[in-house]
C-alpha cells in the first residue's frame, strides 16, 4: 500500500508505535519551549544522529525537509531582516529539528500498526460514543476508496481533455463528485448485503 | 437528526465519511497552480474537499470526514499535496491550516444546516466563513508562532492565497449545491 | 425459494414496477429487459436492499420487510460493478469482511478464503490490493466474496456488462458451476442458453416468462 514507512529492523522500528508517539510530543513540546540557539543546534544534530541508527540515510532526511525549503528561506530572509541573524538560524533550526523528530516516527512506522494503535486508542473513547468497529470501517474504506477516486478522476480528466477542459476544476470535480456519491450508495447496500451491523 | 445521534451512523454516513476523507485526498493530485514563481507554496484544489465535505455532508459527518483524512495523513500517508504525510507536516509551517480542516468542515456544514434553503450567495458566504475565515484564524496564528514571525507578516503572505481561496468559495458552493440537487437524500 | 406476492414499487410518482406476482423456484432464472425497465429494482427486492411499496417479497417464508438481515445471509448479492462491492483494500481483507460480519472464526475464515481463491485459480492474489486487480478478476473476488458466506440463493445484477468476452465467459463458466440457485439480471442473451427460465421485464410488468428458446425471440422482437 501506499506508505512512506522505510523498511528496517532498527530499535526504532521495533520501538512501540505508542511510545514514539509519545517521545515525539514530548519532544516537540521542549522544541518550542527552549528558546536557545545552542540547545536548538544540538537538538537537531542529535535528531539528525537519529537517522543512520533507523537506518535511514540522510538523504531521506534531506527528502523530510526539502518540500519547506521555501518557506526555509522566507522565514530566514524575513527574520534576518527584522530582527537579526541569531534568532532568524533558531527559528528555521527549530523547525528543521521538528520535522526531521515527526518524520522519523513516520519514517519507522507502518501506517498499519500506526492504525491498529490508534483504533486501540480509541477503545478509550467508548464512553464518548465512539464505536472502533465503526471508525477502522471508515479508515478501511477511505484506503479502499482513494485509489478507485484517483482513478474516476484520470478518466474524468481525460475524457474532459478531449473537449479542452482537462484544467477546469469543475468539469472534472463535479462528474468526479457524481461518481462517487453512486459509488459510495452500491458500496453502502453492498456492506449491508454482506452482513454487516451498522 | 436527534434519532441518528441516538443510534449512532448507519452504513452509509460511515461510508460518505469514507468517501469525503478519500475525496480530499484525491483532489491532491490535481496538478497544482504555481504563482510567483516558487516563492509560495501553490494553490492545490485541496481544501476544496473541506468545503465540500462541509457543504454537502453537514457538519458532524463533514467533520469527522476531515478529521479520518487528518489521522491518514498523521499515520504517515503522503495524502496531502505533493505526496506529502506524517507528523511532520502536521507540525510544520502549514500545520495550524491543516489541523483546523476538520473544524473548518463542520462550521460549514452547521451554518448550512441552519438555513437549508439559503440562496447561492448565502450558501457561498457560509463556505467562506468556515473555509476562509476560520482557516486562516487558525492557520496564521499558528504560522506566525512556529516561525516567529509576529501576525502581520504572517497575515501578508496569506495574503497571496485569498483570490485562489475565494475561487475555491464559489467552485465548491456550485458543486454542492449541484449535488444536493442530483442526490436530495444525501 | 423467492415468492413475490402483488409486488408494486414506486420512487416518489414513479411506478417502477407494477403488480408482480412470481414464485422463482427454478435452479438458473435470468431477468432480462431494457434499461429503465425495473430489472434492477426487481434484483435488489429480492435481498430487502429495496422494499416493495405494497406487497410482500418472501425468502423461504422470511419476510424482507421484516427479516432483511436473515434474508440477506440466505440471498447474496453480486453488484454490476465489482468496484463499488469490493469494500476492503486487500483481496483476503475482503473475503473476510463478510465472514467477520457473520461470526465465522479464524480458522474457517482462513480455510474458506484459501478454498475460494484456489477454486478461481487466484490464489497468488491473496495479498494484493483489490485496486490493481483487471476487472474480470475484481469479479470473481467480488462472487467470491458473497460465495464465502454460504448464501442458499445468489442473485447477480448484470454481472458482465463491464467485462470483455473471455471475462464473460470465465464469469459464466463460474456461475454454471455454482451449487446454488441463481437469479441472473443481465443484458448479456449468450448467458442465458443453459438456463432454465427467462423471465422478461417490461415497463415494470412481466412482458414475458418461460424457457429461453421460447422467450428470447420474443424479447428480441420487443426491442426491434
């Protein structure tokens, strides 16, 4: 399945999913509380140092942080020109350190055990109202439908290219949209037809 | 609506909540509409689908459709524009915006189902309440303490994105209304 | 054994089906008729998807009105287009849902999903996301995935009309082969040669009803 998990057998792909969920708040948390630049910067090294101990190269950590490189750089001009140099390299230093934390939880994780802990999780929620049979039929069926979507909208797409329209988003979102919808009543007798208990 | 809440959802409010989570999703592959130059980020048809998911699902199954995309997203599936997931975009630059979707969706929805018979205009005003307004209330500031940038500068790059979001505004209010025409039992 | 007794069914002014009385015992029924005729309405009345407006449809005795979810483990349903029945994203994820739903354990689970996925010549499939299979095998894992519960009846509406020839004929070789009775709705008259009754729809009304040889002419000259 689609997944940006990189396969490994590293402690940190061992490590429990609810506990690198846990160590990832509490260090995001630190991470924006420390004000310090030199804290910042060995912050991030140790999070970087991370990397070749999962296994991953630090050109997967580079692919983490490279689709901000913008705003990396519009932070830091912005920063630089208003209130200095120190505190424009904490800022993008910090979030840097930051995504780099997220993404390797991300990048040591199945999103299928992510799944099963958070479905898990969400046992405590009963009393709330929240039936887990419900919501991993939801999740199941969003991962069910996103490919079937992608591909209503390929052939909305071309079929709307063949009259020029291919760029206009309604002529391809509101068929796409139709689709859907009949898709989803067939799937919704199809699951009652097959047993299930809503 | 007060007999569904007691028996909780059928099968097909979880399917459309399904279907609304994958909606979003697929909208980001739309190609995305890049302006100056690769200064910003580009404008992706993605919030497109909180606003549908508001407009056409109302406001607690729209809702909870955004928030299962959240989840997938935080999980670590790249469902997001670009082939983008995981944490770290959740608490990146743009995560305040994302993390208030499901919110977003569900202000629509319960402004909408307020005042179901509300003209085009209304409808589209409600779309920008929750798509605009709300959105950047929660985006910004988050953007401005992340970066530390202080509110205005936020606000100016922002700025840049409020004629795509408007755009947005009128495509999903002529999108949902056409839907809850072609389909009044949704 | 499917009874429809005085069965009307409208959608707001829209009589979609008029008065229908059938008692379906035959081992293969094929309902054919024009698109818009009632034919597809007519399938989904037979597992409670849709209720009559007036009068009864009767599975084995059980009501649909009353019974649906018994009535639904005895009659499974093959949908047109196997993406909108496929509910899971993996093959076995899929075969399982509905045997989950129905209280089978593990092990049976695993057995019977083993036993299906030979019997198609699919075993290798066991692990692939649904998505990128070819339409002729969605098919057969959307059949195997009502097989797999046991149903009494099997009811299939258009089964092939997304497929390509061989599919076609892989689809009714399946079928032909199957234990159960099957109600077959189809546009598809090279399905219905071995079948022991066609019953022909029209305007919501029973245009026609017997063997195939006799009936298909008929039909035929119907829509000349």
């Amino acid at each position: 399945m689609l997944d940006l998990y990189s396969p490994g057998h590293s402690p940190l792909h061992r490590m429990r999913p609810s506990l690198k969920m846990g160590a990832l708040m509490v260090g995001a948390t630190l991470l924006m509380i420390n004000q310090s630049l030199p804290i910042t910067v060995a912050a991030a090294l140790a999070i970087l140092a991370l990397y070749p101990l999962a296994q991953l190269t630090l050109k997967q950590a580079f692919a983490q942080v490279r689709p901000l490189l913008w705003i990396f750089v519009l932070f830091f001009a912005v920063q630089w020109y208003f209130s200095g140099l120190t505190l424009a390299t904490y800022v993008v230093l910090r979030l840097a350190a930051l995504i780099l934390l997220a993404s390797l939880v991300t990048l040591t994780t199945r999103s299928s055990d992510m799944i099963d802990t958070m479905t898990r999780a969400l046992r405590l929620l009963r009393p709330l109202g929240v039936n887990p049979a419900k919501v991993s039929l939801a999740i199941s069926l969003a991962l069910r439908f996103i490919p079937v979507l992608a591909q209503i909208m390929t052939e909305v797409r071309e079929a709307q290219k063949a009259r020029g329209l291919e760029r206009s988003v309604i002529a391809v979102a509101m068929p796409m949209a139709i689709r859907a919808i009949k898709m989803a009543d067939d799937i919704s007798d199809a699951i009652d037809s097959r047993g299930y208990r809503s | 609506m007060d007999t569904a809440l007691k028996q909780g959802f059928a099968t097909k409010d979880i399917v459309y909540i399904a279907l609304f989570a994958a909606l979003t999703a697929a909208l980001g592959l739309m190609p995305p509409i890049h302006f100056a130059g690769a200064a910003l980020p580009p404008i992706t048809a993605q919030s497109l689908g909180v606003m549908l998911a508001g407009a056409v699902l109302g406001s607690k199954r729209g809702g909870l459709a955004l928030l299962l995309f959240i989840a997938l997203v935080a999980v670590g599936l790249p469902l997001l524009s670009g082939g983008r997931g995981g944490f770290g975009v959740l608490v990146g630059t743009s995560g305040g915006f994302l993390l208030a979707w499901p919110f977003c969706a569900a202000l629509i929805g319960w402004l909408i189902e307020r005042d179901s018979d509300a003209s085009a205009v209304k409808t589209g005003i409600y779309v920008a309440i929750g798509g605009i307004a709300l959105m950047y209330a929660a985006g910004i500031p988050w953007m401005a303490f992340i970066g530390k940038l202080g509110l205005t500068k936020s606000l100016t790059i922002m700025v840049a994105y409020i004629p795509g979001d408007l755009v947005k505004v009128v495509l999903a209010t002529i999108i949902a209304r056409g839907l809850r025409r072609a389909f009044p039992t949704l | 054994m499917i009874e429809l007794q005085n069965v009307s069914l409208s959608y707001g002014d829209r009589e979609v089906l008029r008065d229908l009385s059938l008692r379906l015992t035959e081992r293969r029924i094929a309902i054919i008729g024009a698109n818009g005729s009632g034919k597809s309405t007519l399938a989904r009345l037979l597992n409670g998807l849709a209720l009559p407006s007036t009068g009864d449809v009767l599975v084995d005795g059980l009501n649909t009105r009353k019974q649906g979810r018994d009535v639904r483990r005895k009659v499974g349903f093959v949908f047109q287009n196997p993406d909108n029945q496929i509910v899971m994203p993996i093959v076995e994820e899929d075969l399982a849902f509905g045997m989950k739903n129905c209280g089978f354990s593990k092990a049976e689970i695993a057995a019977k999903t083993a036993e299906i996925l030979a019997r198609y010549d699919l075993s290798d499939l066991r692990e692939h996301p649904a998505h990128l299979l070819s339409g002729g095998q969605k098919q057969l894992i959307a059949i195997s995935g009502v097989l797999v519960m046991e149903p009494d009846i099997v009811v299939m509406d258009e089964p092939t009309t997304l497929l390509d020839l061989r599919n076609k004929r892989r689809i009714a070789r399946a079928v032909a082969a199957l234990d159960q009775q099957v109600i077959t709705v189809t546009h598809d008259l090279d399905l219905l040669t071995d079948y022991d009754r066609v019953i022909v729809i029209d305007e919501g009304r029973v245009f026609a009803d017997g063997l195939p040889a006799e009936v298909i002419p008929a039909y035929q000259e119907l829509m000349a």
